[in-house]
C-alpha cells in the first residue's frame, strides 16, 4: 500500500488569527505524528484496523470541538481556535478515506466491527 500522506490544510492555517503560530505549530506536529503511526504499520489488516481507530478518534475529537464552538459563543468568547481544529479533524477523516487503497480497508474494517459487535446492517 502507498505511504499515507497527511496534512493541514492552507485554509485552516490562514483562518488563524495572526498570533496563532504555536497552533498551527501544534497542527503540523499532531498531523506528523498520526502520519508516522499510521505508516509503520506494514499488514493491511493492521493498517486498516489502526486506521479506523484513528478515525473514531478523529470523529469523536471532531463532535467535541464542536461543541465547544457552541459554548465558547455563547460565553461570547472567540471559536477560532475550537473551529480550527474541528476543520482540521473533519480534513483528517476526508484525507483518509482520499486514499483509495486504504478507503477500501476502512469500510470492510468498519463492517466487520459492526458484525462483530453484534449489530447487523439493515435491521
């Protein structure tokens, strides 16, 4: 399988305010380190499986920054940040599923996860 390439996206780093350098920083070195996790593994059943926990991670991060644009607005706070890295997360899950090879992986991953737990599709 191709080397998983991940990144962070021009847009999100141009909608940080001007003195959001360290978190654009904090943005590339996150994105670095799941890039690198995800390409040392080399059996597409360990990449699938380890790809589709990442996945999860980034939905679950992805619903939490976005309730926290919802509070920070409503203590009449600045979102920017939560929002960034709410568009960063969803970018995430988007790239991953860009890669074809791996695409294929995740959701026969994802459905034998389902089997296994127990929930049938179509009930």
């Amino acid at each position: 399988m191709d080397e998983i390439s991940l990144s962070v996206p021009e847009t999100i780093i141009n909608s940080l305010p001007e003195d959001g350098d360290s978190a654009a920083r904090d943005m590339q070195e996150a994105v670095a380190g799941w890039e690198r996790r995800l390409n040392r593994l080399d059996e597409n059943d360990e990449l699938a499986s380890a790809a589709v926990d990442v996945l999860e991670r980034f939905e679950s991060r992805w619903e939490q920054y976005d309730d926290f644009v919802a509070e920070l607005r409503a203590w009449g706070q600045s979102p920017i940040y939560a929002m960034a890295w709410r568009d960063l997360h969803a970018s995430l899950i988007q790239q991953l599923y860009d890669h074809e090879e791996l695409s294929s992986h995740i959701d026969r991953e994802r459905n034998a996860r389902l089997v296994t737990d127990g929930i049938r599709p179509g009930r």
